[in-house]
C-alpha cells in the first residue's frame, strides 16, 4: 500500500464518538413480532381502536410482502424474530418541565451534545428528543404553542390530536408501499409530528433527535409534518447510536404534507453507528421519506448521511400540484465497510413543476456508494422540470461510487438533465495544500467539505457547522 | 540560507538529479535555466517534499534538512512553492484557503493565529501587488481560473506567506505580457534582505524584468554552468546547444562562478 493510501486509510478509520451506552432503566418486550406485539404496541400506548385497526392491517401486509433486494447492498439475512420491537426508558410518568426529564437521558443527551435544558439549548432550536422507542421530551412547547403550531411526539398527537393524524397518516407512504414502510406502520413506536397552521411562519427550527440506546432492539419511528396553506416550516433531524456488535434495525417512515404555497425544508444528518472497519455491529437503516406538494408548494430535503452500516434511503417528493418545486441535496459518505444505497425520487404530476438533485457521493475505505434516483414525468406534467447532478469522490482505491439514474418521461414538453462526474481527492490537491502548510488531515478535510459546499449551503447555520465537524470527524485518524 | 549539498533524485528509479549543488545567500535571487526535462522542476518539488522521489544528499534551509521533514514542516520552515501549474480547490474559497494557510504555518513556528478582520488586510494588500480585483478572494481556489489568474493568485499566496525561500516553478509559462509585467512586478514588490528567490524558466524573457544576482543552466539533472544575468542572454542568443552535448565526466570541472562559495 502506497504511502498515501495509507494515510487516506487512517484518516477513515477514526473511531465514532456517540460509542458510548447509557444504562438507562428500560422497558423492553420480549423478542419476536406477531399480532400480539403490535396490540401491545398499541395498548403501551394507549391508541384508539383506528389506529390499533390500521398497524394491523399493515403488518398482514408486510406479511404477505418481500425484502427489497434490488439495491446493491450487501446485508447479513435479518432475523426479524430475534429483535425487540418495544424498548422504552421507564421515567417518571408525567414530565411538567424540562427539570422532570430523568437525570440519566438528560447526563446522555448532554454528552451528546444536545442539552434539553430550555435555557442551554440552540436559541431558536426546538427540540424532541426521542431514545429507543419513545419521545423523552420535548422543549420550547410553549413558545410553538402560541403561535399556533403543535410541535410534539407522535403519541401525544395521537391522544391529542387524533384527527389530524388519522387524515394523515399513510396518506404520503401508504402502508403497502414498500416492505419495509409497511413494517414501520406495524410496530412504529413514536417519532414527531408537527403542524404549521396556515399562513404562519413556524418561528424557530424544529429538530427532532434520535438515540438508540437498548440492544437488540429496532427503531421504528414515524414522522409526520403537515404544512397548511401558505406557511412555512423548517425541521431538522439528527440521529446517532452506541457502538455495539450486532446490527441494528431502524426503519422509519417520514410524510411531509404541504399545502397551497406551503414551504417544508426538511434536514437530516444522520450519524448512526456506522460499524468497525471489519464491518462489524452498525445500523441497518431503512428509511421512507416522502413529501406531496400541493399547489405552489415547496418540499426541499437536505441529507448530510455519514453513518450506518447500511443506507437504504431515497426522499422523495410528489409533485402534485401545479408549480410544485422539489428539491434533493445530498452527501453520503462511506467509509470502513459501510454501504449506501441512496437517492431521490421526483415525481412529476402537476403542470410547470420543477425539481432539482444535487447529490455528492464520498467513498473511502471499503465504503460502497450507490445514487439511486428516478425522475418521472406524467402525462399531465406540462413544461415539467429537471436538474440533476451527481457527483463522486473516491479516497482510497478499495471504494466504490455507482451512479444509476431511472428516468422515465411521458410528456415531451418535459426538460430533463442529469449530470454526473467521478474524481479523487488528488494526490496533487493534497500536496499543493500541504506545501501552503496544511496537515494532510486538514487538507483531505478542507478538500472534502469543498466538494460537499453546494448541499452545506443548503442546511441551516448550526446544522452546516455540524455537518462540516462530523465530515471531519468521520475522516479523521491517527495521522501525526 | 539555502545549501543544496549533492542532491539525487529518481522517479521509479530514472534519475533525474544528479548531484546537484546549490548555495543561495539571504536576499539574492538565482535563476535556473535549463532545456526540457533538464530536472528544474523536479529540483522545486524534491525541495517541497512531494511523494514518489527516491532522494539523496541535503538541502539544509536556515541550517535545517528539508529533506528530512513533512511537506507541511518545509512550508512552516519558510519554504514557498509557486506552481507551474497549480491545483483547482472546487468549492474551497480562495481566502479560507489563505487564511487556513497561513494560520497553519503560524501554528508550527508558535506564533498567534490570525484573525478574520486582520486577515483581510493582509490579503488586500497582496490583492493589490498582483492587481486583483475585489471578489477574487471569494472564489474557488483556482477553479475556473485563467493561466494568468492562477500565476497572480501564486504570487498573491507568496505576498502572505511570506516565505523565507521562494521558489517560482516557471511562473512565466502561459502568461501574456501584461500578466508577465503584474507578475514580475509582484515578485520585485517582495524582495528582501531576508527572502531569497530560485526563478525556475526556459525564457530570458521573465529575466528581463526580474533581474537575477546569478543564473544557472540545469542540465541532465546538474548545473553545468552559472555566472550572472549576462549568462541568460548568452542563452538567448545561442540556446542550450554549448552546453547539452557535453561529456557528463566532464561537467564537474566547468566553472561554478557565483552559486558555490
């Protein structure tokens, strides 16, 4: 192995910081999923009879439904008999204020990073904080409150606001649409659920924050954002994991709604575990994120994906209204033996719809990174509109990038481009920034968020910052 | 200053310097000529440390071996390369670049870091060295750049550096006249008593307008002839054909005027 190489192996095989678990008193169910798990799911949370009806139905489908095998994706067989589909933290039942929150969750969300403490938090960030199976809190509820928007756990919006879910739920990704959204729609145990009513600015970033923390269990969370007419949302998601050995499932589903003129930017750095350099333990992240954008409305999901051991994940919005814009900025970095098999769907319905893909592809070490995208274009989508541009940075000569773009276009007045490019971090790059002073890790670092600027650009301040410390991290090793 | 004490250099075991000699006094400014492929280039880059050279002998910089130390230490030990042809950086801005540069090699010598608003002084006033205009320093390190735009971007990343051996790997090469002139000009702008230059050309031309206190001529991978700024007419005026086809046994014999002491 050339010297560099070497050094472009250190550099990837940093250790993952958010290693650590928490002993946090938990309450787990028994292995296993049949009918009999998701009443109980259903009855720890208390959920009306539609509800209990509507998991059942989706897990007789999942039944009856196949594991995708289609994404070049090595995956060990998942044994869904051996995972736990419930795992909760027991706390105190009722939480008043943020000083109720258990001081074990709130000792493991400080060492995060993520204090719950309304005071000590990101001004203008609100956050629900979400461990293993359940919501533990979440802050500036008030402050949403008055103006009108409802930003809580998915069970409290169930108890609370059933009829916003039950019009809802499903009606983005409906229970049959894929294996494993039809799983989620099973067993999922909580996640967020927002609303912005209509005409108003949601006044800070929402940000939803997911730790798995008990072994052997799946995450099954569900998001649901509706945006009423003419308003305007901003949600941030960020998710990380303890190092353990055996994989992990997590298999969410997230359905955005936005109304005539609605805005819904939505944000996700996922940093779950991603696994050792052998490809050992990690999470196995299968996630469904769609939106359907009404009239004049805006959907733009940004993605900065360094963990996991495997991602299998295409947000996705439906162009239905006339006008419609979509939107896809994406990085995906992987690196020891992970695997990411990700890209986005746009699918075109309303006339004058426009949608644009900007996706960078990071691959080191023994990391395989596959874009994924379809773009489709319906008969009724006059003057429709597409950019696409995928972009592929190899370090190191054991990785792979693959590009497969699906286009598929029935209207010919539709406007379809798809760009793609591959290169290396160059050894010139590296030596040319080195000359000027730079250590080789800053230099690969500089290089790398340098290529990954356009999608940086895209997250919100704080979020940037984040994203550009953990690509760091991610990269960083034992040189010098 | 700089002592280059029998230098070799193989790339994949093809030599190319052979026992190169070298002393640069503080201050002065030596040209280097050389036919293609004569090793000029590769003397700049086995200076800076860039990978795959098989390397023997020494080149002691301040009394400290460059030859033993990383690329980055060799820059913090006051070493600056102007590239013959340099890098494009894509969505790395070009003063991030610069700052993070210099900052880094502040960091090895012990110095403070410096900060935004200082900064953009410093950088102003290399803009205007090599006549820039305002919004360059918001740009992509080199992407999109013209030849020109990338020689004047070189000599503006010397004016902040400021190093203490600045070697220009033909910096001429693809400049018209006008970006010629800015650059040379650039150049003269940073002379010192404390900074010395090695100019690496084909041309006299570049000569003309940054005089040199000694000239060179590199061939076969050793310097077979040295004098002053006169030598590079000579070359001018008769190519290197007086000195390509020499016998190599005798090269050492020939006058080393000026470089040795």
């Amino acid at each position: 192995m050339s010297e560099a190489l070497q050094e472009i192996k250190d550099l990837t095989d940093a250790d993952y910081e958010y290693g650590f678990s928490s002993d946090l008193d938990t309450d787990i169910a028994p292995p296993g999923l049949d009918e009999d798990i998701v009443r109980l799911i259903s009855s720890k949370k208390d959920e009306p009879a539609w509800l209990l009806e509507w998991r059942l139905k989706a897990f007789a489908a999942w039944k009856s439904m196949e594991e995708p095998d289609w994404a070049k994706l090595e995956i060990n067989p998942i044994d869904y008999q051996a995972l736990s589909y419930w795992a909760a933290p027991k706390m105190k039942p009722v939480l008043d204020s943020m000083d109720d929150v258990d001081p074990d969750i709130r000792e493991m969300f400080d060492k995060l990073g993520i204090p719950l403490h309304e005071q000590k938090t990101l001004s203008n960030v609100a956050v629900d904080a979400i461990v293993d199976s359940v919501s533990v809190t979440t802050t500036f509820k008030k402050t949403l409150a008055k103006a009108g928007v409802i930003f809580c756990s998915f069970s409290e919006a169930v108890q609370d606001h059933p009829d916003l879910v039950r019009e809802h739920l499903g009606s983005v990704v409906p229970v049959r649409d894929n294996y494993f959204a039809a799983l989620n729609s099973a067993v999922f145990s909580d996640g967020s659920f927002c609303y912005i009513p209509a005409g108003v600015r949601c006044p800070m970033e929402l940000s939803t924050y997911f730790r798995i923390n008990a072994m052997n269990t799946g995450q099954f969370e569900r998001t649901l954002i509706i945006a009423e007419d003419d308003s305007h949302v901003s949600y941030l998601e960020g998710c990380t994991a303890p190092q353990r050995d055996e994989n992990q499932l997590h298999a969410a589903v997230v359905e955005l709604v936005a109304k005539d003129r609605a805005e819904i930017k939505y944000s996700t750095v996922q940093n779950w575990y991603p696994g050792d350099e052998n490809g050992v333990g990690g999470i196995y992240n299968f996630v469904t994120k769609r939106g359907r954008a009404h009239t004049d409305a805006k959907i733009s999901w940004t993605q900065v994906e360094t963990g996991s051991a495997i991602t299998w994940k295409y947000p996705s919005v439906i162009l239905q209204g006339d006008r419609s814009v979509g939107e896809f900025y994406s990085v995906a970095l992987s690196s020891k033996r992970q695997q990411a098999d990700t890209g986005s769907k746009m699918i075109h319905i309303g006339a004058d719809t426009t949608s644009s893909i900007i996706s960078k592809g990071i691959s080191a070490g023994h990391g395989q990174n596959t874009y994924r995208g379809l773009v489709k274009v319906l008969r009724s989508a006059k003057n429709a509109r597409n950019y696409t541009q995928c972009d592929s940075l190899l370090l190191g000569s054991e990785c792979g990038a693959h590009t497969i773009p699906y286009i598929e276009v029935k209207n010919p007045s539709a406007r379809v481009e798809h760009e793609a490019s591959t290169s290396t971090v160059g050894e010139d790059q590296l030596y040319y920034c080195r000359q000027r002073g730079m250590s080789e890790e800053d230099a690969m670092s500089m290089i790398v968020n340098g290529f990954c600027r356009e999608v940086f650009d895209e997250l919100p301040m704080e979020f940037a910052v984040e994203a550009q410390r953990l690509l760091s991290v991610s990269l960083e090793g034992s040189v010098g | 200053m700089l002592h280059v004490n029998n230098l070799n250099v193989s790339i994949s075991d093809t030599v190319i310097l052979n026992g190169l000699n070298l002393d640069v006094g503080p201050g002065e400014v030596h040209a280097i000529m050389g036919p293609n492929g004569s090793g000029k280039s590769t003397f700049a880059h086995a200076l800076a440390g860039r990978d795959g050279y098989q390397i023997a002998g020494t080149a002691t910089l301040d009394g400290v071996d460059l030859l033993d130390l990383e690329p980055e230490a060799r820059a913090a030990a006051g070493l600056f390369i102007g590239f013959q042809y340099p890098v494009e950086i894509p969505g790395v801005n070009n003063m991030y670049f610069l700052r993070t540069a210099l900052n880094s090699v502040r960091r090895a010598r012990g110095d403070t870091e410096i900060g935004a608003r200082d900064f953009l002084a410093v950088a102003q006033e290399a803009m205007d060295l090599v006549e820039m205009k305002p919004g360059f320093l918001n740009r992509a390190v080199n992407a999109g750049f013209s030849g020109g735009e990338k020689k004047r971007n070189e000599i503006l990343q010397m004016a902040v550096m400021e190093p203490r051996l600045a070697v220009l790997d033909e910096t001429d090469s693809g400049l018209d006249i006008d970006a010629l002139r800015i650059v040379a000009s650039g150049v003269n702008a940073l002379r010192g008593p404390e900074r010395s230059m090695i100019v690496i050309t084909h041309y006299q031309r570049l000569l003309e307008y940054i005089r040199p206190d000694f000239v060179h001529v590199l061939v076969d991978g050793r310097i077979v002839e040295s004098g002053d700024h006169t030598l590079a007419l000579h070359l001018e005026d008769n190519g290197y054909a007086d000195f390509v086809n020499h016998d190599l046994d005798d090269a050492p014999t020939r006058p080393l005027s000026g470089a040795t002491r």
